[in-house]
C-alpha cells in the first residue's frame, strides 16, 4: 500500500474549471493523487502538511523549453562546435534541476542542435538519476539546409564536415521528409518540431520567410500521426504559418509576425499558439551585454512588439493558448516570468494558469497524467502563498514543489 500524504493549503485550484476550490485537502497515495476531501475531513494516521495560506495548484509546465545546452549569448551558434556532447549532456542536468525547482514539473522540450541529447536527459531523470521534470523531446530540429535550425554562419570548408549530429534533421523534400521524421521518432523522439520559417537567433535565416513547402510539413505531419504523435511548428512570418496550420500541425510557436487569416485558421483548426513573450524583453535588455549581434537584435525589435498584438488577437479569437518560454534564452527557473505578459496581453491570471498547466497538458496529449488536480494524475503540486489568480508574479517563486508524489522543494513546517 502507498503511503499516504495528505495537504492541506488555504485554497485548491481546480485548472479544469478555473476555479479557485476553498476548504479541500489533496491526498497523495504512491505517486499520484487519490483524490480531494473536506478539509475538515482529514484522518488521523496520514502525513498532514500545512500549507495554511497557501495555493495549491498542478505543477507549472512549459511547452517550449530547451533543457540542452549553454544559455543562448552573443557568440551564435559557435559554442556547439567547440564542445562535446558530454558537455552538452551535463548542462542538462543544471538546467533541468533549476526548472523543476522553480514549479516546472513537465516541459515539452522543443529541440537540441545535437542530435537525441535531450531524449537522453529525459531517460536519466525517468531513471531517478537527475532531477528534473517530466520531458517530451523533440530529438533533433527539423529544418531546411541554411535554415532556422541549422547550424549557420560557418565557413564553407568547415561547413562541408559538420557531424551528422548537429544536422541530423536537416531536410530537403518530401521523400528525406518522411525519412527523418520516421528516424527522429525511431530514435526516441516523443514528437517532431520543425522550422517553418527562418528564425531570430539563427543568422543569415528571416523569420519572415517560409523554409518549407506546405507538401513538406504536410509529409511530416502524416508521418506523425501514423506514429500517433504530433507536430509543433517554428513559425513566425504569416505565410509559414498558414502553410504549416494548413498541413495539421498541433502548434504553432512564437507566431510573432502572424496576419488577420492566419489567427483565423488557428482558430478554425484548434491549433495551438505557443508564444515565447519574456525572452524578447530579455534580450533586448541584456541582449547588448551579453553580444548578441545587431542583426539578432534588430529581428528580435521586428518579432517582439508585433508578437504581443498577434497574442492578444489570438485570444479575442479564441485560439487555444498554452504557455511556452524559450528557456535557455533566459535564464531556465525564469519559467514564470512569461506568464505575467500573457497576462498583461489578454488573459486573465487564471487562464495564465491554465495555459500552463491543463491547456498546456492537452496540447502534449498528457491531461490524463498531469496539468490537473484530480483522481489517478501524478501527484505533481506546487504551492505558492497567496493567490496567484489574483497576483500571477506570485508563480515566479515557488516554495514548495512536489513530483511525483516526492517533495523536492520545500516540505514540511
Ligand atoms: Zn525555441
């Protein structure tokens, strides 16, 4: 019989609803919640923990990290070629520990330039030997040659003797489509992610600009839903968008340079919006300190101010939002910090939680398992004192984290 571990906070938040529950305690059992009681309900025999004052909400997930690798900075892409894999590797282990610990139970963790890294990770922490939050991985970035994920900027000598691995989803036409998003999932991949436009980090690449044809993303697509698995777009110019809303992808991520058609397709096609809003505010204030080159900096000046008037069409239009950071351009632990622009630009603070926990949790396929409170879902609860649907800043330090039924921050008074 799983022991027993009962909480007692002043509040509950049921994500489902949106609604903040009074009066109810959560019993834990093993790894997963059992169910919700009367506070004044609690038995003799359990663990009680108090968390008098407190908000007890799901574990916070964010569906666009990147746990591998060194924070994003100045020096482009340069830093991949001048270290292994093992290094790469181990800044997961940081990286993964800081996210879980600032509430982040569950990333959807959207690409590693070095090939299964990530998947990896994710099997060290499912193993117990890292600290982490629960992980689906991308495997590799799907994108054209020279384009958002690729590995830019060398010269064309060194160019020409890049590993496989750090191109290893580096595609051209539908036949190599289908064959690297087979490989990608093969090889542990838990869904694929590609680049529909150029991107902001990547030099020489415009996020403006469609990388793949619409026969292409559909390709990877099909591929996908034959693996009964799913598609997140990279995708900030307005024709990527569409073309790859148009082939069935589940998300569409940063959306940053979207038109009128393209938030009504989303709409009209449930796909997601995955919007990365903290990291461009980052960037452009640290961004000169730390040497991102003028060129990252103009393209992110052009992607982040029209980014957040597309956010909150999107939400008047009633396109389905789940939050997504970009962590590694920030630093990982900042996760929350995205949250509050959700809320500056449309939603309400508890439709910010949603978005992080049940929205979020639908996207990846996973809200049997987590993003709510309820019978038979892991026991994946944080608690923050006060109340975060009234003050969302409240989620950017968490004092208490439980995974998995297991206390990893904070515990009992
Ligand atoms: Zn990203």
């Amino acid at each position: 019989m799983a022991e027993r571990v009962i909480l007692v906070p002043e509040r509950v938040i049921d994500t489902e609803r949106g609604e903040s529950l009074r009066d109810r305690a959560v019993v834990v059992a093993g790894e997963r919640v059992e169910g919700l009681i009367a506070a004044t309900d609690v038995p003799d025999g359990p663990r009680v923990i108090a968390l008098e004052g407190s908000t007890l909400l799901p574990g916070l997930m964010d569906a666009h990290s990147h746990l591998i690798g060194l924070q994003d900075a100045g020096q482009g892409y340069s830093s991949l070629i001048t270290r292994s894999g093992a290094q790469e590797a181990l800044t997961g282990v940081k990286n993964a520990r800081d996210t879980l610990l600032s509430g982040f139970t569950t990333v959807r963790d959207v690409g590693t330039f070095r090939a299964f890294v990530d998947v990896a990770l994710r099997e060290a922490i499912e193993a117990g030997w890292v600290e982490g939050p629960r992980m689906q991985c991308a495997g590799a970035y799907v994108t054209c040659p020279g384009g958002g994920g690729d590995l830019t900027g060398l010269a064309p000598d060194v160019d020409a003797v890049v590993p496989r691995e750090l191109r290893f989803g580096v595609t051209s036409g539908v036949d190599q489509m289908r064959s690297n998003v087979r490989q990608i999932l093969r090889y542990g991949a838990d869904f694929i992610k590609v680049l529909a436009t150029g991107a902001v980090l990547t030099s020489g690449t415009d996020p403006g600009l469609p990388e793949f044809t619409e026969a292409e993303l559909r390709a990877a697509v099909e591929e996908c839903t034959l693996a009964q698995t799913f598609v997140a777009a990279h995708a900030h110019g307005a024709e990527g968008i569409k073309r790859a809303v148009r082939a069935g992808v589940r998300s569409i991520e940063h959306g940053s340079l979207m038109d009128d058609e393209a938030i009504e397709m989303m709409a009209a096609h449930g796909t997601y919006l995955v919007a990365d809003m903290y990291d461009g505010d980052y960037m452009l204030e640290e961004g000169p300190a730390l040497g991102y080159t003028e060129e990252v900096l103009g393209k992110t000046r052009l992607t982040n101010h029209a980014q957040r008037e597309g956010f909150t069409k999107c939400v008047k239009a009633g396109v389905r939002i789940a939050n997504g950071t970009d962590s590694g351009i920030a630093p990982h632990g900042w996760n929350a910090r995205n949250l509050s622009l959700y809320v500056r630009f449309g939603l309400t603070p508890m439709q910010a939680i949603q978005s992080a926990t049940r929205w979020a949790a639908e996207l990846m396929g996973w809200e049997d398992r987590v993003g709510t409170i309820a019978p038979s879902m892991y026991a994946d609860l944080i608690a923050v004192p006060g109340d975060p649907a009234d003050d969302i800043t409240l989620l950017e330090d968490v004092p208490f984290v439980m995974k998995g039924g297991r206390i990893v921050k904070g515990g009992a008074p």
